[in-house]
C-alpha cells in the first residue's frame, strides 16, 4: 500500500471523495485554514486595533521569506502580488521590445501568459509566434529551434497545464541568452510538486499563483524578478511599493530597490496568511519528497492501464512527461460521460483540450488511484 506523506485528516473531504484536481481548484489543508480563521477573529475584523501601520508595511515578510526558499532566490528578488496574471499582464510594457521582433509561446499554453502579448501584437508591428505542442515531437527543442535573432521573449510554461508536458528551462535558458531574448516562466503547474531553482534557470521573470500546488487560496500570487529588470520602473505602480508604504507623499516616488516595488496595493491579507502556512508545511514535507511520492504514483497509474484503452499523453518513458499532471486519452470513450462517471464514484478529476487530466499530490494514497482505475476499466 502506497501511503500519503502528508496527513490526509487535514483534508477532510478525502473522507468520501477520492481528490486527483489539484491543479484546478487545489485542496487547503487544516494548518492552513486554521490560520486564515485565527487571522479573521483575532485580527482583521478589528481594523487597526489590531494591525498597526508599520505591522501592515512589513505583514508580507514571513510569506516573502518562505516563498524564496521555496523558489530558490534572494528575498529581495521576490515579490508578492495580487495574482500572476498581474505580472504577466505588465511584461509587454515592461520590456523593451524593437520593431519586428518576434516572441515565442506555445499555442496550448495557459492563456494569461499569452492573451497580453496578442494584445499587444495587434497594436505594434511585432509578431507572436505559436508553437505547438506535438506528442511525438520534444516540445523544449521545437522552442529552441525557433529562438533567433529576431526573438525578443520566450513566454512559457514550465509544466503545460492542458498535458503534463515539462520543459527544459535550463536548455531554454541557454539557447535564449545567445540571442538576448528575455525568459518569463511560469511555474503555477510545477511549484510545491516538483523543486524549483530560480537561481539556477537565471529567467526574468517566474511568476507563480499562490493556490493549486502551493495549498493557499486565492487573491495572492508570486514573482521572481530578476536583478536587472528591478532597475526598470514597474509599468503598473501602487501606492504600497516603497520600503515604507505609509510614506504617501503623493509628490514623490519613493519605490523599494527590491521586489517590494510590485505590490501594488492593500491585499487579501488572509490568503497571505494561508498561503504562509502552506508553503511552510511544503517546506517541512520537503518538496523533493512531494516528486518522489508523485513519481510513485504515477507509476502505479500507468500499469494499472496497461491493459486499458487509455493512454497517456506521453509515453511512459518520455522525460517530458510529468509526474504529478497526467493527462490521457481514449479514442472510443466520451470523456464528458466518463467525467460523470467518476464523479458518481466520488472520483475527481478535470478535463483540460478533450484530455483527461489527473493530479497526484502529497495526500493523495493508492486508493486514489485505485478508485480511477475501478471506473476507468
């Protein structure tokens, strides 16, 4: 048997539900809810009695602290905002991007990563080139193929939500460099289920939603940004960038040297105190643990469906292939019926481009997968 490496009595829905969506709408444990819930009764419903100015200046630190660990950078490179999409939306004012240059990004990519730059394209006489994803093809090097002197930023995914598919940002990186291109990842799929090192990617900007994977709720997201491009002037400013916030002299620009200059304004204060809780238990689970236990699992789906009609995105022996996003396909099955089916059984699952997409997290045990498999074959 197969055990959860985390306690699945924090997740009280698993109780009757077998839980494989965590790359949607994620699972929040108890030690983070229980936070959220103290934060709510004992300090936010009392305003300012509670919470002093200079407290509220620095509230975000423990969460900046365990989120650079958990990412691998300096404290002073991460920044803390309201949602990636944030970020992401700012990228094509804030690089300087020449007439005729190109960017790169993968057509079945998650859509706030790309959406800005089509915006933008339309408006400019730069071009947005698409690659596609190919199940037979190593989608890291059709990317790398198509980086030249004319590529300007490569804006990607580092774990493709619709697939699985994992890319090789070290290899990207590399490539891009050559040719001065700037590297945005987004590692919302990846980070709290596989390890992360900003440090040694060296992209501009990674960019991370504070739930899914990383256990925390909405209204709080994740930046690194890269020593050079915290030189620039965010394009998108707030009142809360500075080192000390409350200093609002309105006749000034008193922004922070470090990350702080993009948080922009008051946040959801309880997810900050959410997600702080999450990532410190990911911390203490050990994200290198969380892999190990995905890979596991994944093991243990792929031969229970040898004999089945479904197969996996990738093949099995695929590196490219995730371990903790599985997505498959079965040429004679409705998936929308399947879907039904598996939710009659207590089995939860999403649907991503017609793919059946399973999630294995850290609280997920062999009855998970056993419940799929009883209803897949």
């Amino acid at each position: 048997m197969l055990n959860a490496i985390s306690n699945r009595s924090d997740y009280p829905c698993l109780l009757q539900t077998n839980y494989l969506n965590q790359a949607s709408l994620g699972l929040i444990g108890q030690a983070a809810v229980s936070q959220m819930h103290e934060f709510l009764d004992k300090v936010a419903r009392h305003g300012n009695l509670k919470m002093s100015d200079e407290e509220e200046a620095s509230f975000a630190n423990p969460l900046r602290k365990r989120a650079s660990q958990l990412m691998n950078c300096p404290v002073e490179n991460l920044a803390i905002v309201s949602s990636a999409s944030e970020i992401l939306s700012q990228l094509p004012q804030l690089f300087s991007i020449k007439s005729g240059n190109k960017i790169l990004a993968i057509s079945s990519d998650f859509p706030a990563i790309t959406r800005p730059w089509i915006a933008y394209c339309q408006k400019t006489d730069c071009e947005l080139q698409f690659i596609d994803e190919h199940a037979n093809e190593n989608l890291t090097e059709q990317i790398v193929q198509n980086i030249d002197k004319n590529t300007a930023a490569v804006c990607i995914s580092y774990v493709q939500f619709s697939t699985g598919t994992q890319l090789d940002i070290k290899r990207i990186r590399q490539v891009a460099s050559k040719f001065g291109a700037r590297l945005v990842v987004d590692v919302t799929q990846a980070a709290g289920a596989i390890p992360i090192s900003a440090n040694d990617w060296q992209a501009d900007i990674l960019v991370c939603s504070g739930y899914k994977w990383l256990g925390g709720h909405g209204g709080v997201a994740l930046a690194v940004i890269s020593s050079e491009l915290l030189k620039e002037l965010p394009p998108s400013l707030g009142w809360f960038g500075g080192d000390n916030p409350f200093d609002m002299t309105a006749t000034l620009l008193p922004l922070s040297k470090t990350a702080k200059r993009y948080t922009q304004a008051t946040m959801s204060y309880i997810s900050i105190v959410g997600l702080t809780a999450s990532i410190s238990e990911l911390l203490e689970i050990g994200v290198p643990k969380i892999f190990s236990h995905s890979q596991e699992m994944s093991k243990l789906l792929k031969n229970g469906l040898i004999n089945s009609q479904w197969t996996t995105h990738r093949p099995t022996q695929d590196k490219s292939a995730s371990s903790h996003i599985i997505t498959l396909v079965n040429e004679t099955s409705d998936i929308s019926k399947t879907v039904q089916d598996l939710k009659e059984q207590k089995v939860f699952c999403g649907v991503r481009n017609g793919r059946l997409r399973i999630s294995l997290a850290h609280y997920n045990d062999e009855s998970d997968i056993n419940g799929l498999l009883s209803v897949l074959n």
